[in-house]
C-alpha cells in the first residue's frame, strides 16, 4: 500500500507538473551549493539572520560558520517534504564578486517559540520562506510587504488577529499558505490583487463572513482551500473566473448549498472536496466535463437523486458520496479503476451493482446505512466492503454469513469494551478486547453481543492499518489508565453496535482521553480534534473537543447518558467527523473521532436474578406443595382435567403446520408470564411479551382458566392459522398444550392494535400515505383469507382492535378464534352467533347467515375508522346521528365525503384517495350482501386499478334498512338473538352475549 501510494504521489505530481517544478528547484539549489563553496553571505545578511534567530527564538544557527557553507546547522543533508523537521537555508552565490545571498528559508517542525520575523526583510533576495509547524505567535509583519517573496507557508502555528490587508502588497506572491491558525475576521478583499497567487490555503482558521467577490481576480490559481472555517452565506459562484483551478477543498466551512451551477466551468480539476453544506436539498452537480478529477468528496451536501451514469467517463479514483439523499446508483455508472468509495448514509436502493461486487479487494467500498435489496447480497463476506444495516428492515446484509456463529444465547444488560485495546479489568468489571486494526469501510462482528463498523480513510497522508488506533506517547497517571492507553480512531464515521440487551433503560457511559495531541509549548499542541456523538441516532455531543473540555490532554472524561432506551434489544453508538477542527496538527491526517472505552449498564435490575431466584422458590416451596392439592381439587371439581384430554385429542388431530414449544421455554422467555410482561388481553385470555433464547420477540396469548368456550377457539385458530403465510397476516410461530395450559406463540407487533393508535392519546400520529398503506393492506389480506388462502376463511370479527401494527407500521390481521371456513352450501350459523356490534354486517347479526362478504361488510367500518380516525359506535356528532357510519351516509347525500377526514391530518392528505376510500367503505357496508364487492375488488378499487361506482342511500339507512330505528333498537334484537351459543361484543367493551369470558374484548389488546 505504501508503495502504490508513492507511486500514486509521484504520478499526480509529474502530470500536475509540480514534479518537473521540484526537480528544476532541487537542480538549481544544488547548482547553487556548488558555487556556495567558493562565495560567502554577505555580512549584511549574517547579522540579519542573528536578528532573526532572537526574533524566532531560534538558538541552534552556528554562526561561527558561514551560513552558505552546507553546514549541519545551516542545512539538512536532504530534503523531504513529508517529513515535519526540516532545517535548511539555501544561498546563491551566482552573485558578481563572489558573494552569496539567501533565497529560500525552512524551519519546519522546530517548535519555535518566538514570532515571525520583522527582520526578514534584510534578507533582500529571500523568495521562499516555510515555518510551518512551530509555535509562534502574533501576525504576520507589515515589514514584510517590502520583500519579493514568492511562496509563504506559516501552517500550523499560533498566528492570530485578521489577516493582514497590507499582505496584498506582496504582489509576487505564488503560494500563500496559512492552515491551521487562529486568524479571524472576514477574508480581505484586497488579497485579489495577488493576480500572481495559483495556491492560497486558509483551511481551520476561524474565518468568518462571505468570500469577497474580489477573489474572482485570482484567475491563475491552481489550488484553493478553506474548509473548517465559519464562512455565512451560500458557497461564492465564482468559479467561472478560475479556469486554471485542479484543486479545490471547501469542507465544513459554513456556507449554505447548493453547491453553484458555476462548478461546472473547472474542466481542469483533478481534485474537489466540498462537504457539510447547510441548507435545502439539491441535486447532483454537473461534473462531466471534468476529465481529469481523480479525488471527489461532495459529503453531506445534501445531493439527492441518482449517481450520475457520467461519472464512468472520469478517471475516479476516491469517491465520497456519503450523508447525503440520494436513493439510486444510476444504471450506467461503473468503475473498474476504484480505490474507495464511500456511500453511507444514503437512500439508496435495488440490488447493488454486480460490478460493484466484482472489485477485487483492494477495492474498498462502503455502503452501510442504505435500503438495498436484500436477494443482491454477496455469497461471501469480503473484509474491503462495508454492508452495515445496508438494506431495509434488516441489521446487515451480511448477518447470515457473518454472524452466523454468533447468535444471541440469552438478553444481556451490561456491555464493557475497551476500545482499540486488550481485555482490561477495572475492580470487578472486566472490559473487553477490541483490538481488530479496522479499516476504510470494514464491518467487525465480535464473538461477543457488539459489532464496529468502521468508515473513511485518512486523506493526504500515507495510509497504514495502525491509523486506526492510537497509543498513549506519555505516561498515564489518571485512574483506571489502562482503559486509556489506547483508543480506536475513525476518519470519518465509527459505529459501536450492541445487541441481545434486554429491553429497558440503560446508562451508557463513553471514557474519552486524548492521547495524541499534547499540551505543552509545542506545535504538538496546535491541533484541535472535533467530532460529534450519536446515541440511539440521537446527536448527545455536537462539535466535541476532549481537550478543550477536560482542560487538557491524559485526562479522563466520561460522558454519561442516563435513560437511554432500548426497545429492540440493540444499543446504536455512533461517533462522526464532520469536517471541523484542524487535519494537519500536529501531523497530516489527526483529525476525527477518538473513543478509549464504553461501558453499558442496565438502570434495571435483570430478571432472573440467582440469589432473587432462590428466595423465591425456598419461599414458595411449602405453599407450592399445598396449593397442587387445591389446584387439582378446583380442576377436578370443574371437569377441566377431562377437558385437557379432549383438548390435547382435538389437538392431535390437526395436520398441523407450526411448531411446538414446551411450557418451560414460554416460561423462560415470559419470565414465568411475568406481570411486567403482560402487554394486554382480549377474549382469548391474557397476551405476554416474551423472548425465545434465539433473539426473537414473540408474542404468548395464554388460555383464560375460566373460558371453556377458550378451548374450541384454542383449536379453531390454530387449524384456521396454521397453514397461512401473508404480510398482512399475523404470523403463527407455533402453540403449546401442557397441562392446563393453553398457549399460541404468535410474531410480536411492536407498534400495538390499529384502535389503540388511532382511538387512543399515543405518540405515533398516522399520516395520510400511512393510513392508506395500512387500508390496501387489511384488505390484501382478507383478500387472500377469502380467495387464496389453503382454506376459504371467514374471519367474523374485522376491526380496529384485531388489526396489529408491527414495527414498520404495516397491519396484520389477528385473532382468528372466531373465524369459520367458508361453506358455500351451508351459509346459515343456527347455534353460534359471534362478532362485535357496530362491525358485524345486518344479515349474520339478525339471521345467521354467514359468507365472506361479512367480513366485506367490517372491513368498509374500519375503512371509515382510519379516514375519520374515530370509533364507528362511539363517535356521534350530535343527537341525530346513531354512528360513525350513519354520519358518513349522511355526508354522503350531501356531496360533502371530506367532511368525514380526520382532522389531525389537516390539509395533509390526497382528496382523491381520501374520497375513493370513502367510497369504497360505503360500497362495503351495503345492507345488501349481494351489493358489497369482493374484497380482491375492493383492493384493486383502493389501488385505483377499478373505478368505484357509488350507489347512494338515505340518510340513516345503517338502521332504516334493517327495520329499524337506531343502533339501540339494534342492540336489543342482537340481544334477543344471543343465548347460551352465541358471542356478541360490544365496541365498547360491553359483553352482551353468553357468559363466556372469551368474548371479553378490552380494547387494550395488542401484540
């Protein structure tokens, strides 16, 4: 790596044409040695250099020598620019009369106290001077305008105040380099007239204000550089005027995008950098005619769109795309000739690009944090290609293949990691190993519950594995210093992700300590490291410096975070530099996060504990002896023992597509259907959240003891569910019948039932396209209950509270304990009437009469119920209305549907899907079942695939129709109806029908 990157160097330097420049400078500085041996400064020049020496604070010039003579103190044996030390005078003796002058002037990395020298104007044939990394301060002499110098570097010291306008007095100025001090204030306008300068830097400054117009006049630059800065206003188009410009860096310096059409006009760069830009969204900038860009970096530029096809044209070397919107990588676009490229943090989708999978791996690309697909991913993990949580709905495209060997044996609630380091105990807690080198885009699953995934390279410095963790250059004497000797760096973003933790509250703690920039009076001590801190994708720190806020360096600090919350048992810490603070302090390439340790603790105490554990059952063990008597007496008396067996009978009669659990493992994973787990209950009994030893989130309804009616509805879903596979379908892991107990196992939904989050005060809010989606949805899968499913069902209880959202608010149909095949020939129910009133459609609630158009005829109320965002039976909007649905029919006869919209949603909504599904509803809740569509219509209506064609009732027809007054004189007839077989529900909860709890529906029900 470190010889392709000199050639590299090399390479960009000869076809820039600074190689050829170097060469002429090096031949003509030796030429000028040679003659220094037979010529001598001229004592003017000696005593202007002692003057400089007390004014640097230089005190190592042996002045008992002659300056000019090559002498160790006067002059390096080499010269090499990488290097921070570089002591070296040049003459030339060329002059009449033998006598020599000074030319150029180095005193790199020399940790000089003083400041620039006034005197150096006594050096009359000084060209070049270079003081880069030292320590001194002040501002720039206004003596130095008298001077012919041609190229300035003072990078890297304590320089401050604004810059100096009189610098525009140096007309003959070509290179002007000022990175990395403190100057302030705004950029002089009359630095424009520096019609000669083709390099000016003035990046990591804290320079503020707009880039003077003025700058335009600079048509000969070749380099220009001003990121980490505090500029306002939009970034200057004013690049038009720089047709000569191959570099050009802008990164976090505070202007606002979009980046200017203007961009365009550079065809000859060969390096453009541009990042952190505030502001809207634009789109992707027009780089084609830049033939001969090899670095790009538009990073957070907030570009969205397609990666243009273009970009295949230009000879790329290092892409960085990474933080901004944009969703495609355009089809067009590929490059066999990459070295990195970077896309985190994007929206992209589809498969990833075969050729993008065929790089060899000295390729190096990052695509985590993006929504590929999931079928495109790679048969094999490959170190150089970061898919971190690349794809939607899922951690890692790589989780099969390279977490395979590390499942998640049980919920943790504690994580120690010491970052960059050995396994390190601190008292009684022991902290991990993290010592894997990382890399530019690499992706480190743990044989533990963590992963890293490492993102970036560290630009314009030679790059090595050892650049990602750094080592303590001094002795450590705070606390718990072996937690500090090391730290693991980032160049760009790093990411710490902890999973298998229990769900709960957590306090994470991060140990920082800077252990690569110093304190003391060096120029080690000029670098200012800023990065931001994310937890759980919420930003805690904003524009940290460990430094500036311990008050120095080998100092512990720790953060703590107390409260953080985990509800998917993952704990997300993300650390990001976003282009500020210093790059070249106290050497290229130190800038980015850095992170010593973090540790992870619960602010609960974990369940099962042992010692809790053993009092408990030493505690129970007596009662436990007594009650087993009692409790087989009880089931003795009630006849449930007998019971049991014809359950287990009915049981093992079903060809039965599911798996079985064993009570011990619902035990294990509900924590003994703890209290603190009980998530809700319904008819069937009581819902309990568990987790299987896997990882898995699940959902146990277990059987109410007193429920006989429980146990037929135990088998009846079971057999209706087992064989059925939908999205829109509750998924059925599996049931257990041991004993007593009756349970189904059931996939988790973690946003609760559709009634709860549109009827209830929560903090999810249903927009429009939501509340759409989650309409298709319901009917896709009564679509497929009806027409596609391995068996014809008639689920009999549609509503709100039986439709569950999961975690990306998709619905699903749940609670099948009343359904019933769907019998063409034998459509009238004589000894079981079930439902929920205000759901259940006319005909089966007064004659029994059963078909799939029953559950049409719910799905048009809860339709309404997601419009509207309001209870069918609860919701009357004065005397004269019986329901949501009697409001609507109302609406209806007066051309007014949108009056129906809830009006949370305000004007955020699309009329014309707003009034189709209103139609729709209506179409469904004919009184006529032959009327209603079918539900496979009534998708392909709501898609807009089929017209809807409205038929148009009386006002009050809910009831009128049906013979009846009101939704009360309804009540009293389902009332007659019901008897000892049927199962009629309230939607307010109310039992109507038979004594059986397992119609109890307290709309609290939720998976």
């Amino acid at each position: 790596m470190r010889r392709d990157r000199g050639n590299y160097i090399l390479g960009t330097m000869f076809r820039s044409g600074m190689l050829a420049a170097l060469i002429m400078l090096m031949s003509r500085e030796l030429a000028v040695k040679v003659e220094a041996e037979a010529g001598k400064l001229v004592s003017a020049e000696v005593d202007a250099l002692r003057e400089i020496a007390r004014e640097l604070g230089k005190k190592d010039w042996d002045f008992n020598v002659d300056p000019c003579s090559n002498h160790s103190s006067w002059r390096n044996p080499e010269i090499d620019p990488r290097k921070l030390y570089n002591n070296t005078l040049f003459c030339n003796c060329s002059f009449p009369g033998d006598v020599c002058h000074v030319v150029s002037l180095y005193l790199r990395g020399q940790d000089l106290p003083g400041v620039l020298p006034p005197s150096l104007v006594k050096l009359p044939h000084i060209k070049v001077i270079d003081f880069t990394r030292n320590y001194l301060n002040g501002t720039i002499p206004p003596e130095w305008t008298s001077t012919k110098l041609e190229n300035m570097s003072v990078a890297v010291n304590r320089l401050s105040g604004p810059i100096p306008d009189y610098l525009a007095n140096i007309t003959t100025l070509i290179a002007l380099t000022l990175e990395s001090n403190m100057f302030s204030g705004p950029i002089p306008p009359s630095l424009g007239k520096l019609v000669n300068l083709d390099k000016l830097v003035l990046n990591a400054n804290n320079l503020t204000g707009e880039i003077p117009q003025a700058l335009t006049n600079l048509t000969r630059l070749t380099e220009f550089r001003i990121g980490s800065n505090n500029f306002t206003g939009r970034v200057p188009d004013m690049f038009q005027n720089w047709k000569q410009l191959e570099e050009l860096e802008i990164q976090a310096s505070g202007f606002e995008g979009p980046i200017p059409p203007s961009i365009s006009s550079l065809t000859n760069l060969t390096e453009l950098r541009i990042s952190d830009l505030n502001g809207g969204v634009s789109r992707f900038p027009s780089l084609r005619n830049m033939k001969g860009l090899r670095l790009l970096m538009l990073r957070d530029c907030n570009i969205s769109g397609q990666i243009p096809d273009y970009l295949s044209e230009l000879p790329l070397r290092i892409i960085d795309l990474s933080f901004n919107k944009l969703v495609e990588i355009g089809q067009g676009f590929t490059s066999s000739q990459l070295e990195k490229m970077y896309l985190t943090q994007n929206s992209l989708s589809g498969p990833i690009p075969d050729w993008i999978k065929n790089l060899n791996s000295r390729s190096t690309i990052d695509l985590s944090y993006n929504n590929f697909s999931e079928d495109s991913v790679p048969p094999n993990c490959r170190e150089t290609l970061n898919l971190f949580k690349s794809s939607t709905g899922v951690k890692n495209l790589q989780l099969s293949e390279c977490l395979q060997n590390y499942p998640c044996s049980k919920d943790k609630y504690s994580a120690y990691i010491n970052c960059g380091g050995e396994k390190t105990k601190v008292g009684n807690i022991e902290y991990e190993a993290d010592y894997d080198q990382g890399g530019e885009a690499k992706y480190v699953p743990t044989g533990s519950n963590w992963e890293v995934s490492s993102t970036g390279h560290f630009w314009d410095t030679t790059i090595s594995s050892t650049d990602y963790i750094a080592h303590n250059v001094s002795v450590l004497r705070m606390n718990d210093s072996d937690l500090y000797t090391t730290a693991r760096l980032s160049p760009l973003s790093l990411t710490y992700y902890i999973r298998c933790l229990g769900n709960g509250n957590y306090t994470v703690k991060l140990h920082f300590a800077e252990i690569v920039i110093r304190d003391n009076r060096s120029f080690y001590s000029l670098g200012r490291r800023i990065f931001d801190v994310y937890i759980q994708r919420k930003r805690v720190l904003k524009d940290f410096n460990i430094e500036s806020t311990i008050k120095g360096v080998d100092k512990a600090y720790i953060h703590e975070s107390k409260a953080v919350h985990v509800g998917d048992k993952t704990l997300e810490i993300r650390f990001q530099w976003a282009g500020k603070g210093t790059a070249a302090a106290p050497k290229r390439g130190t800038y980015g996060p850095l992170i010593s340790a973090i540790s992870v603790k619960s602010d609960f105490t974990p369940p099962n504990d042992r010692k809790t554990k053993i009092l408990i059952v030493v505690g129970a063990v007596v009662s436990f002896l007594i009650l087993v008597l009692m409790i087989l007496g009880v089931l003795w008396w009630k006849g449930l023992l007998w019971d049991r067996i014809s359950r287990e009978e009915e049981l093992r009669g079903l060809d039965l597509k599911t798996g079985v659990f064993t009570l011990r493992q619902l035990k294990a994973a509900t924590n003994n259907f703890d209290a603190a787990n009980k998530i809700g209950e319904g008819g069937f009994g009581s819902v309990y959240k568990g987790i299987l030893l896997d990882g898995t989130i699940i959902a146990v309804k277990q059987l109410s003891s007193r429920s006989k009616q429980g146990n037929r509805e135990f088998v009846n879903e079971i057999g209706m569910i087992s064989g059925i596979h939908h999205p829109n379908v509750v998924k059925l892991y599996g049931c257990c019948a041991e004993g007593n107990q009756l349970l189904l196992v059931y996939e988790y939904m973690e946003n609760n039932s559709l009634a709860h989050v549109l009827f209830e005060e929560v903090q999810l809010r249903l927009d429009w396209p939501t509340r759409l989606r989650i309409c298709i949805g319901i009917a896709k899968g009564l679509a497929y209950l009806h027409d596609d499913s391995p068996l014809r069902i008639v689920h009999r209880d549609i509503k709100a509270t039986n439709v569950l959202l999961d975690r990306d608010i998709n619905p699903k149909i749940s609670d099948f304990g009343l359904a019933r095949l769907d019998e063409e020939e034998n459509t009238h129910i004589s000894t079981r009437v079930a439902g929920t009133i205000g759901y259940m459609a006319p005909e089966y609630a007064l004659w029994g009469y059963l078909t799939y158009k029953a559950d049409v005829y719910s799905f048009g109320v809860v339709a309404l119920e997601i419009v509207a965002g309001k209870n069918n039976m609860k919701y009357r909007p004065n005397e004269n209305f019986v329901c949501l649905l009697d409001w609507a029919l109302v609406l209806q006869q007066k051309g007014n549907l949108l009056e129906l919209v809830d009006p949370k949603l305000d004007t955020k909504f699309e009329k014309e899907e707003a009034i189709r599904i209103i139609k729709v509803a209506l179409l469904c809740t004919n009184p006529s079942p032959a009327l209603r569509p079918t539900m496979s219509r009534v998708v392909s209506m709501l898609e807009g695939h089929t017209d809807v064609h409205e038929i148009i009732r009386g006002s009050s027809s809910y009831g009128d129709d049906m013979r009846f007054k009101s939704v009360t004189d309804f009540d009293q007839v389902i009332l007659q109806r019901s008897g000892p077989h049927s199962l009629i529900q309230s939607s307010d909860s109310i039992f109507t029908g038979s004594s059986s709890t397992s119609a109890h529906d307290l709309e609290k029900k939720y998976f």
